[in-house]
C-alpha cells in the first residue's frame, strides 16, 4: 500500500501535450543497469565545451518546461546542459505517442509510447527504480557517448530533482568510480518523508516509504567511501535554498549544509537568498552566478565567457502559461496531488501553491 500511495502522491506528471526541440534518443547495451530501454533526452550543446550540467527537474513539470529556462543557463555558463526525462513524464507519458511522433520528426518511426505496455521494463510507469535507471543513463550517455569526462560533469537537481541528483553522485562513485566535477542542490530536502513529515506530522510520514534521503546519502558520501576512491571522498556541493521557501522549508538545506560542514566537508557551499521562494528565484543572482562562481572553482576547464545580464525571473515554467490553460504555472512544485492528508496544499488549480 505505501508504495502505491507514494506513486499517487509523489509523482504528478503535468498534462500534455508535449513539444520540444534538441531531444535526443539512446539506448545503452543490454546487461547494463541503465541498459535496454530507449529514453528521451534533452541535449543542448556548445561545440568544444567539455563541462556539462546535467540537470534533474521537479516535480509537476517536463522537458518542455524547462528548455528555455535551461537554454538560457547554458548560454551564461557556456556550458552542455542534458536534462533528463522521468518515466512517466512528458515523452515518456502513456497516451501521448501519436503527438510525440508528429512533433518530434527525429524520434524513430518503430518508437511508440503504446510499446510501453510490451516491454519487460515499463518506461512509462513512474517509479524511484526508472528515475534512478534514467539518471545513470543520463551519465554514463554524457561520459561514453559523448566523450565527457567524468570530471566535467556537474549534477544539478531541482526540488524532487536533488534527490536523485545526489544518489546519482553516489552511485556512479561507488560503483563506477567516477567522481563527478560537483552537485548542485535547488530547493532541496533532508528527505522526502521529512517533507510529508512537516505538513502530516510524523504519523502520516510514515506512510510513505523511505525514498530518496539526502542526508542519509550526504552522509554516507562523505564516510563510506571505497578505498580506491578514497582521494574522492569529497565531491563539491553547492546548496541553493530560498529563505522565503513556502513548499520546502529553508531548514532542510540549512541541515544539509550544517551537516556537510560537520562532516569535515571542505568544499560544501551555500546560498540561502533572503527573497527567494520555492518558484520566485532571481535566476541571476541567485542561480547563475553562484552556480558559475562553483563550477569556475571546482571544474576549471569552465569556458570562462558569459552572456547579457538577466532580469529577476522564475526559474522553471512560472513565467509561462500553463499548456491549454492560459495561467501561470509554478514549476516543480506538487508532490502531494492526489493525497487527502494535504487537502489544503493541492489546490494547484486554483493557486500556486504546490509541494515539490
């Protein structure tokens, strides 16, 4: 039962239609954990540029809501930027093949989304297992596809998105022994329980299982490290959390931070912006510019260029209206959708605010 439960709150896909440029298809070899299912990514690329970000989005939005947003942090950073899509969302959304097919000419004629119920793994059914197969395709895409070294990456995950970004660190360090060039964290959580936790009490957390955990992850980064990665114990982290967050509160990564520092973590930053909320950033002072700040520190093959000065904005499809619905739309921002225990949280139809 928590299973389903979590699936039904956790995960709110947003409606189609879904439109798109730069999606490139893979597929990786069979026998690979990441391996046999074809996925969708979207791939913005700066010839010559070997620093990538890959980036995780939220909750409640798709590749297509986060393009432009994406579009315009590549061209200040004068980075590749691959955003990666979950099952369940947008390309990967049952029902959605024929308009997939007909907006997007590059995606092969024998892919349809109604293969999904015939495959051995469901690439349309949202699960954390998919999210993490998705995430380390992503990676290993960026470092044997493109020929990116594992060094040159950075991790960026947004809300729902931070979890799998720092599991994904994890992961590929202690299983493939790459160490990635750093992390970034956008509005994130100690865990998802945690968040329930705060708006159901603890009671009601307990109802959902124990999914991603981003202390338990930081912690076990920074302590369980294999010997033979032991000179990579510590990979750089950068946590970003608006003080004015309504959906996650500021403490979690105010927590995060505390606790990285208590570690001994030596190349943890932060910045809590004193106006920011869950969905209202100043896309330049308060992610671009730190964000440009870490990577020239912890990647120095960063092109060093930037672009024209932004204006304070939403980061995430807040400016933009909803697909059909003509009204403002906050990016990343449900988590508890279809859960009675949040009745006053879910009226994202009739407000912005949403959790994750």
């Amino acid at each position: 039962m928590g299973d389903a439960l979590a699936k039904a709150v956790l995960f709110q896909a947003p409606p189609g239609p879904f439109t798109a440029s730069n999606v490139v298809w893979d597929e990786r070899p069979r026998g690979t954990p990441e391996g046999g299912v074809r996925r969708p990514f979207l791939w913005l690329e700066r010839p010559g540029v070997q620093t990538t970000i890959i980036y995780f989005h939220g909750n409640a939005e798709d590749l297509m809501d986060v393009e432009s947003d994406l579009q315009e942090l590549s061209d200040e950073l004068r980075v590749n930027v691959l955003a990666v899509e979950y099952p369940g969302y947008g390309l990967l959304r049952e029902g959605e093949s024929e308009g997939v097919k007909s907006n997007l000419g590059r995606v092969s004629s024998s892919w349809s989304l109604s293969m999904c119920t015939r495959m051995p793994e469901n690439p349309c059914e949202t699960t954390i297992e998919g999210i993490d197969k998705a995430a380390a395709h992503a990676l290993a895409y960026v470092i044997s596809t493109r020929g990116i070294p594992a060094s040159q990456v950075v991790l960026f995950g947004r809300s729902l998105g931070s979890g799998v970004a720092m599991r994904l660190a994890k992961y590929a360090r202690d299983r493939f022994h790459w160490s990635v060039g750093g992390v970034v964290l956008q509005c994130p959580y100690i865990s998802i329980r945690q968040v329930v936790s705060d708006y159901a009490c603890s009671v009601g957390s307990f109802m959902i299982p124990s999914y991603y955990d981003n202390l338990a992850t930081l912690k076990s980064m920074c302590i369980d490290v294999p010997s033979a990665m032991e000179s990579k114990r510590w990979v750089p982290l950068l946590i970003l959390h608006g003080e004015q967050d309504e959906i996650i509160w500021p403490y979690h990564g105010h927590t995060l931070y505390d606790e990285a520092k208590r570690l001994g973590h030596p190349s943890v930053e932060a910045l809590f912006p004193a106006a920011a909320t869950h969905n209202r950033w100043d896309l330049h002072e308060d992610i671009i510019q730190p964000t440009r700040n870490f990577i020239r520190k912890h990647v120095p093959r960063l092109d060093q260029g930037v672009g024209a000065n932004q204006q304070p904005g939403c980061f995430g499809p807040g400016s933009r209206p909803v697909r059909g619905q003509g009204r403002s739309y906050g990016s990343a921002s449900c988590m508890f959708g279809a859960s009675n225990i949040l009745e006053h949280l879910l009226a994202s139809d009739r407000d912005d605010k949403r959790v994750i």
